[in-house]
C-alpha cells in the first residue's frame, strides 16, 4: 500500500496521521516515486504521481484559504440570523463587508448569496442584481436565486427559465410562488 492520497494506503495514512500530513506526506512520496517512474521510464506511473501531487497540492491551498476565512464564517452566520429575523439591510451589510475581505470562492459565493437575498428582503432589487455578478464563476447562484432576483427586479421574463429549472431540480411551494410571479 503506497501511503499516498486518493490511495488506499494514503488513506490509512489519513485516519491514522491526520488530512493535513497525510497530503504532504503524499506530496513528498509522490515526487520521489515520480522522479523514480520516470528514471525507469514507466510514464503512466509517472503521469498518474503527477496528478495524485497536483490534487494533494490544490487540497492544502483550500484548507489554507478556508481557515484563513473563519472569521468571516463568524459574520456570514451573523448575517444569516439577520436574514432569518428579516432585516434584509443588516444582512446586506454584513454580506458586502465579508466579500471585501473574503479569499475563498466558496466564502465569496455565499456571501454573494446573502447580499442578493438580504437586498432582496430590504427591497433593493438593484443592489440583488449587482449581487448576481458577484459569484465566482466556478460557484455560480442558484436557478432559484437568479429567478428570484429577476423577479425582484421587474423582469418575469427573465426568470422563467431559471425558475422552471429550479422547479425541475426541487418542486417546493417557494418556487412554485415565485414561478408564478414571473
């Protein structure tokens, strides 16, 4: 069992070590046994260390960036008990505070998402369409959420589409109403 993530003994390494040195045990391994494939010339091993490298890599810099964004967890959830209270505007605030410092794209998106339900709640339809444009392109809103803002905004057209969508993927009575606005 070669201790290197996704493998099986990368794994056990895992449960045994911890996530965090397990990925850089499996960074380290995964050089040496590379370079080692690649001196033999066996590519495929070679090609497959490479890409179990590059994931364990890409994990540590978002774990990296996903602590770094606690803080800012702390507000969002600030934010989202505001918007369970229905003060739209302090969730809205809250929401434009986080994405000025968020790093994370998975911060960003839902901070993105309390300013556009936030602006939605304190009747600042604009400012939940400008919300719409703040999504990270790899995170992007919800059908539900961009029909809601087109709805919001006076163009019904425009929310058809997204909201048949979201109907297809969940039909709730929340929009099933917002279906039926548009």
């Amino acid at each position: 069992l070669l201790p290197i993530l996704p493998l099986d003994g990368g794994v056990v390494l895992e449960s045994l070590a911890g996530e965090s040195r397990a990925r850089k045990v499996s960074i380290f391994l995964g050089v040496v046994l590379c370079v080692l494939a690649l001196a033999y010339g066996w590519m495929w091993p070679a090609i497959l260390l490479v890409l179990f490298v590059v994931t364990n890599v890409q994990k540590l810099r978002l774990d990296a960036e996903e602590r770094g964004d606690e803080p800012e967890r702390v507000r969002l959830r600030e934010g989202l008990v505001a918007l369970g209270r229905d003060d739209g505007a302090a969730a809205a605030r809250i929401a434009q505070e986080i994405l000025a410092t968020a790093r994370s794209a998975r911060l960003k998106h839902d901070a993105a998402q309390l300013l556009a339900w936030g602006s939605i709640l304190s009747g600042d339809a604009d400012r939940a369409a400008q919300a719409l444009g703040m999504f990270p392109p790899e995170l992007p809103p919800s059908p539900y959420l961009r029909g809601a803002v087109f709805n919001a905004t006076d163009h019904p057209e425009e929310a058809v589409l997204p909201l048949e969508q979201a109907w297809r993927q969940s039909p709730d009575a929340a929009t099933g109403t917002q279906l039926a606005h548009a």
